[in-house]
C-alpha cells in the first residue's frame, strides 16, 4: 500500500485510481471485517477529494450514518463533520470507509460490534484489538493508506500493535474532540494510525491544535513535528512491565534497548506502581462518565426508537438495544456515582488518577522518554477470554497513559513464534510529541535494521 507521504504528492486522477483499487480489495476482503459492510455496498471509489483516510465509526463525518457499532444508533446521520475531519479536507485527505469497533468504544477486542467481528490481519483466529481494531486492521492489511481511531484507555496503540501498525495517543487536549461520540470526556483522544512513524507525524500535524468548539481543547502553540537525527535521549526503560510480559515481547524490547544503548542513547530503569491501580482507577473513572455520557442516548432525539405503550417502556426497549458490556459499564459507572459509593470508589480513583499523573512527571524530571511493552501477550484468540476482568488487563500497559494525560505510541518491532506483530510504545511528557515521534523514528529505524 502506497504511504500517506506519497499519496499526498499525487494528482487527483491517481488518487481516484487508488481509491477504486482500495474500494475493490475491501470488497474482496470483506471477511476481515475492518470496514463496516454497508458503507463497501455502496460506490467508494466516487466519493470525495483527496488522499482517502478510512474513519472509525464513532467520528461524525457529514452526510455519514455513525453508528458507534451500536444497534441503538442505527440510522443516525451525522448533520456535521467533526473538527478532525474539517481539517482533513482541508489538508487534501478526505474521510474514506467507516470502520468497525467495539460498541460505544467499549471493548478490547472489537468482538462487541452490531456488525460482527473484525478479524487480525495476521491470523484470522485471533483479534485485531479494540475498540479501534477496524481501523488498525485495514491498515495492517493493506486496504487503507491510513486511519483515524480514538483512543481511551489504549484503544488506538493496543490494536496497532496487534496489527502490526504504527498507532498514536497525543497529549490530552491536543486534538479536538468535537465530533467525536464521548465515551469518557477526560481520557478519549483521537489519533492517527498508519503504516509508519513519518505518516503518523504527518497526520498528527494536520489533527493537531486548539478548537473553540471543543472545550477540553489545549489552548497552547501547536509546532509542527520536524525530524532530527543526531539527538541522543534519555530513555527511561519500566523494567516491571517488561517482566511481565510473555517472553517473545521481552526479548524483542530487550533487543531494542540494547540497540539504542549501542546509538549512544542512554538508559535509565524503573518500575512503576502495579499496574493494576492504574486498571481499577480506569475502570472507575471511565465508567463513571460512559454512564453519563450515555444517558442521552434513549431514542427521543435520535438514533434507534423503539415503541412502548408509555414513556418508560419506551425508553426501556429502547436502551435494551445497549450490548452486554455497554450495559456493563453504564450499571458499574451508576453504582461508583451514587449516594452511598462516589467517596467510596470515584473519589479515592481520582486521588490515585493523581498519584499516577505525579509519578509520570517525576519519571519525565529524569528522562526525556519512557519505554514499555504495548500489551503484556500478542494478539490472543477470539473467544479466549471469558471473564471481563481478564479483557480489561489486555490493556494494562496502556491505561496510565490516559490517566495522565500524556502522549504515547505504539509501534512494531517484530514477531512471536506464532507470526503475530509485538508492538512497543513509547511516552513522552505532556505536549511533547516532537521529541515522541523523533524516538519512535529512531527505533523504527533500528528494527529495520535488524531485518
């Protein structure tokens, strides 16, 4: 697949000829389940100007039914484009394929969609991630030149490094969020995933700057990302993280760090807090928003209505169309946000959302990067993980993230015994994407000089 680099300096005439190829392989390879099939049925290779980006289904783009993969939205057509998409267009991309995920971004394994589930690119036995695994397996297969996804507590970084892609988290407040369909205000992000560190930049600068329709926007300068190559930093490697993981994906990280070690870069070890605090604090924090922000969702001002023989009844079978984890999380926020509990569980994890922010900023007083594993094992099987708590930890390395605020990246840097993609990802301090997107460069650089 061509990169996003490349596609930019094309006519017109050849991006139409791409977009037709992209729109014919998708319609071949509609068993990946990465673009959502009604949107293949119709003709693609006619629509709009511009350098095709495929978009998650929980980005409004104008014209578009947006779903969220949820049956309770189905017919819902956004009015509007998002700020995201607005500076795509005027950026020479334009929104191309709507891509599947988990319902309401709420899952790890987009196995909780209304249209089924999306297939790794890699084995179709085993899950692309979640919630963004449409967009990061259409990446990863070649049936897209890049794509947009949102990322709340790893949603963007754990299924690129199942897929094998590159996949960015930007510092809170660094990306509007107008447009996008909240899940938890404080934590989602939206950002790039595409097949290398460069094409990732280049569509973080375009994404990237204050918006006074959103109100969680940064107010603060936006420099574009430039490269440079003889920077020498200071990485500091999380050592009980590392140890965690499956062996494949430590020996893989461990052969990174020793390569950068030997370029001059200097390392630094340390652990964090079990990452467990970081999973708890999450799950109380995320779902205590998702119940709110989910509350509008009842069929009077959109979406899926369906009739009952009074008010409540309506608004009942109308929010039974919610999935079984949607529903999860929206009981789970309810009972941390009431009366007798929000001392108990949402302001204690507010307390320790703090303690993690304080002990990334002591992390970044010492080092200009952090380094750890994406996810502890590689992408796992459809249907292997029947306890929900045991989905939850597939997102352990990534959580804290969020939490603090900070900007992360996930990129591959080989493969385990069974051919799947490891990732690794990098983190960087608040507002700090240069120097990020420079390391992620430099190791980009050394994996593929071990190949």
């Amino acid at each position: 697949m061509i990169t996003l680099k490349k596609a930019l300096t094309l006519s017109s005439e050849e991006l139409k000829e791409i977009k037709k190829d992209i729109n014919n392989k998708a319609k071949e390879n509609k068993k990946l389940g990465g673009y959502i099939e009604q949107f293949l049925d119709t003709d693609l290779a006619e629509s709009g100007e511009g350098v095709p980006v495929a978009i998650k289904d929980n980005i409004n783009v104008k014209g578009w039914e947006i779903t969220c993969s949820s049956k309770i939205l189905r017919g819902y057509v956004s009015p509007y484009n998002a700020t995201v998409i607005e500076k795509m267009l005027n950026s020479g991309l334009s929104p191309f394929g709507r891509c599947n995920m988990d319902e309401f971004a709420m899952g790890s394994s987009t196995e909780t969609s209304q249209y089924g589930k999306t297939l790794n690119p890699y084995n179709s036995n085993c899950v692309p991630g979640g919630s963004s695994g449409g967009s990061a397996a259409v990446v990863g297969a070649g049936l897209a030149i890049a794509a947009l996804g949102s990322d709340t507590g790893g949603s963007i970084r754990q299924p690129a490094a199942f897929c094998g892609v590159v996949g960015m988290k930007p510092t809170y407040g660094r990306v509007s969020r107008y447009g996008l369909t909240a899940f938890s205000s404080s934590l989602d992000q939206i950002g790039p995933i595409t097949q290398n560190v460069e094409d990732a930049a280049i569509l973080y600068n375009i994404l990237a700057g204050f918006d006074k329709n959103d109100s969680t926007s940064a107010p603060v300068e936006n420099k574009k990302i430039e490269f440079y190559t003889n920077k020498k930093f200071k990485i500091a490697v999380i050592d009980n993280y590392i140890d965690e993981a499956d062996e494949d994906i430590k020996k893989a990280i461990l052969d990174v760090i020793k390569e950068l070690e030997k370029e001059g870069h200097t390392i630094i070890h340390k652990n964090l807090m079990n990452s467990k605090m970081d999973v708890a604090t999450y799950y109380i924090v995320a779902t205590a928003e998702a119940s709110s922000n989910l509350s509008r969702f009842d069929g009077m001002r959109y979406g899926n209505r369906i009739e009952g023989k009074d008010l409540k009844e309506t608004y009942k079978l109308t929010r039974t169309q919610f999935g079984e984890e949607v529903k999860r999380r929206i009981m789970l926020g309810t009972f941390v946000l009431s009366s007798g509990y929000y001392d108990a569980y949402y302001i204690k994890a507010m307390k320790v959302r703090h303690l993690i922010k304080n002990e990334f900023d002591k992390l970044f007083s010492e080092a200009d990067l952090v380094l750890t594993p994406v996810t502890p094992t590689t992408a796992f099987e459809f249907g292997s993980k029947k306890d929900p708590l045991e989905m939850y930890l597939s997102d352990i390395y990534t959580i804290g993230v969020n939490l603090a605020g900070v900007p992360a990246i996930s990129l591959p840097v080989g493969k385990d015994g069974k051919n799947l993609p490891i990732g690794m990802q990098l983190i960087a301090k608040h507002f700090d994407e240069e120097t990020l997107f420079n390391g992620a460069k430099i190791v980009e650089n050394i994996v593929k000089e071990e190949k």
